[in-house]
C-alpha cells in the first residue's frame, strides 16, 4: 500500500464571463466540487498571482480577456509545463493555427449550452495526469495515451539521462533526448529502451497536428527489438538478474519538476511530504489493491477444484500457438498453477503481476471506470495474452507463437477458460 499527499486539481477560468462559467459549471458536474476553481479576466493577474502555484487547466475566452494570449502562453512555457490550456471559442481552428505552431496543441471548446460547455470542461478536467510515476512500463502509459487521443508530451527520465515523447491525439509527433540530437524516431526509440524509469505528463510545445504523426506500436516494436537484441549480446550476471526483478515491485512516486530539468527519484525521502499544507487545499488519497475475494480464500478453493490443471493443459494449451500457461495471483505475483514450457513461467507471472497493477493504477490517475478484461504484449516472436478473471486477483496467462497464433482466436478461447474459473 502506498499513501500519497496530492493537491486538489486547480482549474482557472479566465473571461469576462468567467463568475458565470463557474456557476453553470458547479450546476451541471458533479465532479466540480472536488476541485479548486477561481475565476478572472486579466492575465496579467494571472502571471502574478499564481507564480507559485500554477492552475492545472486554464479554460478561457481569447475574445473576453484583458491581455494578450501570446504573452500568457510565453509565460507558461517557461514556468508552467504541466498547466493545459482549452479556448473557449467560435471561431475554426485555423484561426488559432499560428499560435499553435509555437505552443503546441490548443483544444477547443465551443461555445454553446451551459450543460455542453461544463461537461466539456469536466472531461478536460478529469483526463489530467498529475505528478510523477515510476514504476510503469512506458509502452503500456503510452497505449493508454493513444487510447485516450492525448495530447501530451511525456517526460521520461533514467539515472542520469532524461527526454520527452510529444503526441498529438494519441499519435507520435516528435521525440528529444538531451543532450542527443537525434531524429525524431531514433529518439523515441532510445527512451523506450530505458529501464527503471520515471515518467511525468506536461503540455506539448512540440506537437503540431500539421508535423507527419506515427502510430506508436511501430516504434514500441521497435524497441523491444532493440532491448532484445541488447540482452542477447550482453551476459547477465546473478546480480543484474536480481536488481532488475526487485525494480518492478517500484511504486508511484508524486513530485514536480521544473520545466528544463530531469525529474529526480529521492528513494525513500521521495514518499515523505517535505512541505506544509493547508487542509482545504489537500487531499488524501490512498492507493491500495481493492479486491472482492481474499487472495487467499482464491488460492485455497483453486488448489481444492480438480478442473484448475485441466483447464490449462485442455482448453488453454490447444490454444494455436500456445506454448505455456499459468494462473497468477496479482496481489502476490505467484503463480498458483503452470503448464508448458520455453518461459520461466514463475519470473514472467511476478513480471506480468507488475504491468496488471500499473496499469490498474494509472487508470484510476486517469479517472477511467471499470475493469481490466484482458491485455496483451507484442514480442518479436511471441503474443503474450491475459485476461483478468471478475471479481478476483487472478489472471489466465498464456505465451504464443507468432507465427502460429490467431489473436482472435486465442482471445475467445482465453475468456471461454477463463469462465470456467469464476468462483
């Protein structure tokens, strides 16, 4: 379990008719009472009186403000990398297509009922990412980002070395490693390689929708090519092997970073609140695995049903391509029965328990609702599937060949198993 200290989500509405935005918009979402909302129409008090605690989102209207935009989003860009901006306007993008070409992505709002407008900016509100996050694996945070259409710029630093990711609508635009200069997709190539890395969300400057954008399961291919080829020619010792295995029980770390600078990882201290806070603009927030059944009562009444060894041997080894099987509790990383062989089917479950958990928290930092049903994991030569049973800490986790495997297939089969295990 881990406790962490987060500020309420911070949203400016800069316009003439900002006091009635916030009325309309405290009337039709309920999530609006959660956060810390102040209104304004000058951006010169803007830049005053927030310099030390910038908003999250800053909602306004460019035709019914008092200043100039440009001189806000220079302003935001040298000191504010996690403050995002919409435009609450009529008027086509194209309008706004210098501005964007120097600062990145704008969405807009349009103009419309008070119940349209809020739920507009309640979606924009509750899609933020804040803080820092360590311990997820980048390729499965950048999936998320493309399924969300996202556009971010994504802050990754390792040791000693640091870059960024931009997406426009969840798709690649460009990629820096400093102090390298590298192509754009070299770039990205390299920080998916990383390991042990921390990863912060910040607004894109570099992310133009005119730039050419790539899907990104091409350049996560990539890497993991790359990654396998390195493991290949580099002997691994006892002790890497061991390091390496007790880096993925990392947890989330929170923490801001100036804009130019790499996010720095403080260990333990990381987890210590080293500031003092006002109640009313804190929150507590407790992150925990939450499960219907004891790990546990699972384990007991699994080992107890005769069908367990059976249904992986019958219904999930028949799957084509199927080469190993195992049944994993996630609240522990054991796996409570395996089958099959090529795959150190113990050290890939403890693995595969840590991409269930990451990814189960960062849906909850995205505010997405609901369960994970199933993931999968694209290697050179192998599908790695898994498909979570409801209401339990276990997943069926099954390792194909590529060259054999029907995906469509194996995933029908794979939650058919897998109903077969309800408890």
């Amino acid at each position: 379990m881990l406790t962490r200290v987060e500020t309420k989500k911070f949203l400016l509405l800069l316009s003439r008719q900002a006091v009635q935005l916030e009325q309309d918009l405290r009337r039709h979402s309920r999530e609006a009472a959660k956060w810390r909302i102040e209104t304004t129409f000058s951006v010169a008090a803007v830049i005053s009186a927030y310099e030390s605690f910038p908003p999250d989102l800053i909602v306004l209207d460019p035709a019914a403000i008092e200043g100039e935009l440009i001189t806000l989003l220079e302003h935001a860009k040298r000191n504010w990398p996690r403050t995002f901006f919409s435009l609450l306007s009529d008027q086509p993008e194209s309008a706004f297509q210098a501005v964007s070409e120097r600062f990145g992505s704008l969405p807009m709002i349009a103009p419309g009922g008070s119940p349209e407008v809020s739920r507009e900016i309640e979606k924009e509100m509750v899609g933020l990412v804040n803080g820092k996050l360590q311990g997820l694996m980048l390729s499965s945070f950048l999936q998320m980002m493309e399924w969300e259409a996202k556009s971010v710029s994504i802050h990754v630093s390792s040791a000693d070395r640091w870059g960024r990711i931009h997406l426009y609508q969840g798709k690649f635009a460009s990629a820096y490693v400093h102090p390298l200069r590298l192509p754009d997709k070299e770039a990205a190539v390299e920080i998916l390689t990383w390991d042990n890395i921390s990863i912060a969300v910040e607004r894109s400057y570099h992310n133009h929708k005119n730039a050419p954008l790539l899907p990104l399961s091409s350049l996560i291919m990539n890497a993991m090519v790359r990654k396998d080829e390195a493991s290949l020619s580099a002997p691994l010792s006892g002790e890497l092997e061991t390091g390496a295995h007790e880096d993925l029980a990392d947890q989330f770390l929170f923490s801001e970073d100036a804009f130019d600078l790499p996010p720095m990882i403080g260990g333990n201290d990381a987890l210590t609140v080293a500031e003092e806070i006002d109640d009313d603009e804190m929150e507590l927030y407790i992150i925990q695995n939450s499960v219907s059944v004891p790990s546990r009562e699972i384990e007991k009444k699994l080992l107890s049903k005769p069908n367990s060894r059976d249904i992986l041997v019958g219904d999930i080894l028949s799957i084509d391509g199927a080469v190993a099987a195992a049944l994993v509790d996630y609240s522990s990383g054991m796996a409570l029965d395996m089958v099959g062989s090529g795959i150190d089917l113990e050290l890939a479950g403890a693995g595969t328990t840590e991409v269930v958990r990451a990814q189960r928290r960062s849906m909850e930092l995205l505010g997405i609702k609901g369960q994970i049903e199933d993931m999968m994991m694209t290697l050179e030569q192998q599908y790695h599937l898994l498909y979570v049973l409801p209401g339990t800490t276990l997943f069926l986790y099954v390792v194909l060949r590529k060259e054999q495997a029907n995906l469509a297939m194996a995933r029908y089969k794979l939650k058919a198993a897998a109903a077969q295990l309800q408890l």
